[in-house]
C-alpha cells in the first residue's frame, strides 16, 4: 500500500469516526469505573470527560467498539498497568484516541488489531505517548493536526501501514523509538515541521526508514535506517539535517530527496551518515531556476578498478539523478581513517575526490584533503540520469621517501624531468603533480604559449615548502636547453590552501618553462607532494579585478580560455542551466538543453499578423506579439512525470499575444505551470510540434526561447493576467 493510499484511508477513517459520533451520539458505553484516591481504575472501554489519572486494570480484548478509549477533556493521564487495548481489525476503528484535548498522556500499554492503535488528532497539543506498543494495527500511532507531541520508549511492530505517523502537525519530538517490520515507513512526518527526532531506530520496513514530505526544519540525531525498502526519502523537504546516522543494507538508496518547479529551496544537510561503502557529509545544492530536483546518494557494492596511477582507501558512495530532467550537484566530504591510508599506501595529502563515470575516472574540480580531519571534499556538480561513483583516491606513496642519507629521495631518477630539455609536457587546463625532495632537485614542465596569451597558475603544496619558478623562452633556439638559456618571469610558493600562485601574459610565440623547488628541506625533512595547474585567462580576467576576473555568466567560451579549466565544466554547466544555451556539450538532461523551437524575432512575427486595420500589428507597445483567438484550437493532450495530462486549448486572457492560460479554464495557477512543462516535454520528446506562432505565444518570459524557465516564470506570475 502506498504511502498516500495510507494517508487517504487514514484520513477517511477519522471522518468515519467523526460522522459515526455525530449520528449516534455515543462512541462506547461508559464503563463501570471505581475511584481509588486520585486515580480512577477502569477495566473496559469507556469515554473520558474528566481531568486526572486513569488507570487500566485488566485487558480489553476483541473489543468491537469504534473507539475503545476516547479522551475528550484536556489534562489526562492514561496509565495502561502493562495491559493491552485489543480490536478485531474492524475498518475505522481507533484503540485509544485525544481528540480537542490538551496536555494528555498515555503510558504502558499495549494496543493492537485496530485502524489506529493510539490517535491524537483535532488540536490535541502536548499530549505524551511513552512506554507504549503499537502493534498489528493499519497505523501504529497516528498525529494528525494535533502539534507538539512526543513519542518516547515506544514500538511500532507489525503495523499494515505506517508505524509512527505526523500529518499536518508541527513541533513534535520522537526519542528512544523502534518502527520495525511495518507494511509503510517506519516515521512519516507529512506537512509537519520543525520535528525532532533523536536516538532513533527503523528496520525492515516495507517503505522507507523515514518520510519526510512539505516539511521544513526538522533534525534527525542518532539514528539507524537498515533493512527497509529505503533509509531516508525527501519530497519537497528543506532546512532539514541528519547527523550521526547509520543507514544502510537498505533496499533502494540511503538517501532520496526530490522537489519541483523550485519549491522548498532550502537546502538539506548530512553529517557523518554511515552508508555501508563509506562514512559521508553532505549538502545538498538546489538549483531553484531548474524545474525539477531529485538527488540520490546510497552505498556502492562494487567498486570499478582504479585508475593506473592513483589508488583508492576504500570508500565509495554512489551518487545519482532521481528526478526527470534533473541534474543534482552536492558538497560532498569523505571520511577515511589513518589506516585506510597505510593499507593503501598512498600519499595521504595527494588524496583528491574522483568520479567515475562512462567508464572512466576524473578529478573533481577544487577538490581539496584536510588530513588533521581525516575528510577528502569536493562539490559535484550537475550528475546526470546514471549513477555515478565517487571515491577518494591518491598517488602511491614514493617508495623512497625514507632514503635515510638526507640525499637524493629516489624521484629525479624515476621522473626523468630534472632539467629543461626533459621537461614533462604540459596541456592547458591539466593538472599535474609529483614530490620533490632535498638538495638541488628541481622538475621540470613545459608549455607552449602564443604571444599576448594570459596564463595564471593555481596550485597546492601540503608542507608548504616548495615554490614555483616560471620561465620565458629561450633567447635562441639551443639545441638543448639549459637553465641558464632562460629568462625567470614571476615565482611563487605553493600553499596549503589552492591559490593563484602567479600571473602572466606571454610576450612572444614559443615554450615556457616551469620548474618546482623545493630549497628549504636540508634532508631532515619530508618529501613534499605538490599538485598546479596551467590555465589560460580570459580578457576580462587580465585586469585582475576581482569583480570581473570570473564572470562566466554567458557561457560563450568556446576555446577553454575562460579562466581556472579545473572550474570550466562547472562554469558551464551553471551558464548552461540558466542562459539555456545548447553548446552541442551533451550535458544530459540540463535545462538549458531541454528547449523547444526558438520562437522567431517579435518583429517577424507580428509581419505575418492581420494589418487589415492598417495598424503595425503590435497590440502592446513593448511586446510585438498579439493575441489570436485562433492560434490554438484544440485541446492538448502531453505526458509529465508519468502522469497523462489533457487541457487546453490555451487561451490568451490579456490578448497580448502571451498564452498563459494553457488550461483555457480562465484562470492563470499553479496548473498552467504543470501544463506549459508538459506541454515542453512533449515537444522535447517529439510527441507535439509547435509553430513558430505558437512557440512564441508560450515563451513567458520573452527571451526568445522556449525553455521550462517559462513554466517557473509563469509560477511567479511574470505574465499573469
């Protein structure tokens, strides 16, 4: 059962219950009660109106009431003795329900074979549900429009649906609780926000371990998803954070979180989350102009073979799209141990994020190790429809790092780029990296600039010893290069931290040359790592204005020469999703990919309109487009998100010539949004072919593309009549 049909018969069996109440006028007899001091003994169902202590005496069983226990006064304790609340699994039927009753709690019972084992609904605030099982009911305990609730040392066992179920209801807390074996989720928290939930535990359920759905700031501590269909599933959730969490041997994935046409932008965090291939932090980054969002995150079970030179530490995590036309970016930080590094042996400060996707593994930009904390981060940005791996890999660690003479480490013999004329080759954009050691060891690079070409150097050195020397070419055209053949342009020293370490603009046609030094360690010290890279710089980035230097907003490099190539994919990217430029890139599914036939100039449309009134066609002034009652004459029918829509024929209510009505309903919502996406869907997928006219009556925001920036446009009412 789904979790919405739950919802749907949840619901319905509190109208039941409500309407039985309002016809009959009674839910059970009142039973034969005796008072015992402050505490009234009751051993079977019965209706409380009074405030104080009740205390079960015995256990009701097979009870065939609708509601064995009804609370109706505010201020009640319920004290079940250890005895248990049974039903005959009757449709609609509660064991023991609050309903516009404050401040009631109920304690050490068991309540099994109902609709809803315990119910708190209609306004019943602070109420208190501890030392309690719920157990083969539809619904173990149910909230619905009754806030600030805590279910404390409690279990939700064997129920059909849900076991801990939240609707419409805020500020609740969920401490020292077991869902398990559960037909739905463990905990679902539906339009409920800012919850607490702490020390935790939901195992083998049918659906996900938690739900969380139009819900904001809730925090999640401590807590354990295993062997459910799903850890955590995110829809329309923002400002949410899991910390301290072990999800895994789970189904489906760890960790889903899905929203469209921008809702809930806040963005979600992990920490520490224990996903069975690794121990991972994360944030995730919504990119609220695209129309959809869906990120995936779960644990890998088999991982792809390194790559020739770099090794991994044992841990990976799978991230992948788990929305149409989404593609989810993240900061994502990995956790590795000491030993994962020894057993590796690689070198620890080499270690970088990598992605392994269509076969093959690469670098994530600005990816950067903290080796105080043991984290290995970097940020994804745009993954695509098909799972991709991440893991932290490194450079084997040089076997003659402890020569044990303070001389030469064992590198320059095996690096074979010790002067210029054996200087390693470098390509524009690549990164590369090596160690140096003691003494007069130098490594070489090369280049090939062309004169007035910007070049900026970026780069990292763990130990913060070594320093970056660039040189000119040389004056002639030696046979072989020496040192001394060449000019020093600009140094500077490699830090901890990836900075530009220099700039320059090449004078002339012809090789530069790099060379990295590193002339503090006199032996005593380590062999440093270092890694830099060679970029060239765009022309707004050679006036050094930091204002300008890294605009790549309009997305229209073609040559890779828009600054820092280890940031070009994702400058692209961004340009792509918010410019809807097409640069032939194959980005997968990205937004500005997705485009329907540009519509044609304004001017050329309003060419063809009827000028029989010897006007110029234009009928706004500022918008050339005019409206036609018979530019759309029949309904549409597009398929989204696997949902078949049929509406239409669009209207234009402001007869400016901007058809935002896409249902023709009369009214500009939320739906013609749904529809003007399906509508783009439909032309992407090739199942409706639109007229130049027609695209450009549906291109909201007047860029002259048809892109599903129109239907997010249309959200906001840029055109609404």
């Amino acid at each position: 059962m789904t979790r919405q049909m739950n919802r749907l018969l949840t619901l319905l069996t509190a109208f039941l219950v409500v309407a039985s109440v309002l016809g009959t006028g009674a839910i059970a007899g009142i039973a034969s009660a005796q008072q015992s001091g402050e505490t009234t003994e009751i051993d079977s169902c019965t209706t409380i109106t009074e405030s104080g202590s009740y205390l079960l005496t015995e256990d009701i069983e097979n009870s065939e009431v609708e509601t064995c226990i009804s609370i109706e006064t505010s201020d009640v304790t319920l004290d079940g003795n250890g005895h248990t609340v049974d039903g005959t699994d009757t449709e609609g039927t509660v064991g023991i329900r609050a309903e516009f009753a404050d401040g009631v709690t109920v304690r050490d019972v068991t309540v099994a074979d109902w609709t809803t084992g315990i119910e708190y609904q209609s306004d019943a605030d602070d109420g208190t549900v501890t030392d309690v099982t719920v157990t083969s009911n539809l619904v173990g305990i149910g909230v619905h429009d009754a806030s600030n609730l805590t279910v404390t040392d409690s279990e939700a066992l064997d129920n059909e649906g849900v076991g801990v179920d939240f609707f419409v209801s805020a500020e609740n807390t969920v401490t020292d609780t077991v869902a398990s074996d559960n037909g739905g989720p463990g905990f679902s928290f539906a339009d409920s926000s800012s919850n607490t939930v702490r020390n935790v535990t939901a195992t083998d359920n049918d659906d996900a371990g938690f739900v969380f759905e139009e819900s904001v700031g809730s925090t999640v501590t401590d807590v354990v998803a295993t062997g459910n269909q799903q850890g955590f599933d995110f829809s329309f959730v923002g400002n949410t954070t899991i910390e301290n969490a072990r999800v895994r041997n789970n189904t489906g994935v760890a960790f889903e979180s899905d929203s469209v046409l921008g809702q809930s932008p806040e963005t979600n965090t992990a920490r520490n989350v224990e996903t069975g291939s690794a121990t991972i932090s994360f944030t995730e980054i919504k990119d609220t102009s695209s129309l959809t969002h869906g990120l995936a995150i779960d644990a890998v079970e088999s991982a792809p073979d390194d790559p020739e030179d770099r090794s991994n530490v044992g841990q990976y995590v799978s991230v992948t799209e788990s929305a149409p036309n989404a593609t989810p970016s993240v900061e994502l930080d990995v956790q590795y141990d000491d030993s994962d590094v020894e057993t590796a042996g690689v070198a620890e400060e080499s270690l970088r994020l990598y992605v392994y996707a269509d076969s093959e593994w690469t670098e994530v930009p600005d990816s950067s190790v903290d080796t105080e904390a043991n984290v290995v981060s970097g940020n994804l940005t745009g993954v695509n429809d098909e799972s991709v791996v991440v893991a932290p890999l490194g450079r084997p660690a040089n076997e003659g790092d402890d020569t044990g003479d303070g001389g030469d480490d064992g590198n320059e013999a095996s690096d074979g780029n010790n002067s210029p004329a054996d200087a390693t080759a470098l390509a524009l954009g690549e990164t590369v990296g090596d160690s140096v050691g003691p003494d007069d060891e130098v490594d070489w690079y090369a280049v090939d600039l062309d004169a007035g070409q910007g070049v900026r150097v970026t780069g990292t050195d763990e130990a913060s010893d070594t320093t970056l020397t660039a040189y000119g070419p040389p004056a002639d055209d030696p046979e072989t290069v020496e040192r001394s053949d060449l000019d020093g342009i600009d140094s500077g020293d490699l830090t901890i931290i990836e900075e530009t370490l220099l700039e320059f603009t090449a004078e002339e046609n012809g090789t530069y040359y790099f060379a990295v030094t590193d002339d503090e360690n006199d032996g005593d010290e380590p062999i440093d790592a270092y890694e830099f890279t060679v970029t060239t710089v765009n022309d707004s980035e050679e006036s050094n204005d930091p204002e300008e230097g890294d605009d790549s907003e309009n997305g229209d490099s073609s040559d890779g020469s828009d600054g820092d190539q280890r940031d070009a994919d994702k400058r692209d990217d961004e340009a792509d999703g918010q410019n809807g430029s097409d640069d032939g890139a194959g980005d997968d599914g990205k937004q500005g990919t997705d485009e329907a036939p540009k519509p044609d100039d304004r001017d050329d449309a309003d060419e063809e309109g009827d000028e029989s009134d010897g006007s110029d066609g234009n009928a706004t002034g500022d918008d050339d487009r005019v409206g036609d009652a018979a530019l759309f004459d029949e309904s549409i029918t597009a398929e989204f998100a696997g949902i078949t829509l049929a509406f239409g024929p669009p209207a234009d209510p402001g007869g400016d010539g901007v058809y935002e009505d896409l249902t023709g309903d009369s009214e500009v919502n939320l739906f013609d949004s749904f529809a003007h996406a399906a509508v783009l869907t439909a032309v992407n997928d090739g199942a409706i072919d639109l007229s130049d006219e027609q695209a450009s009556a549906l291109d909201m925001d007047d860029d002259g593309t048809l892109t599903y920036g129109d239907a997010l446009a249309l959200v906001g009412g840029t055109n609404a009549s």
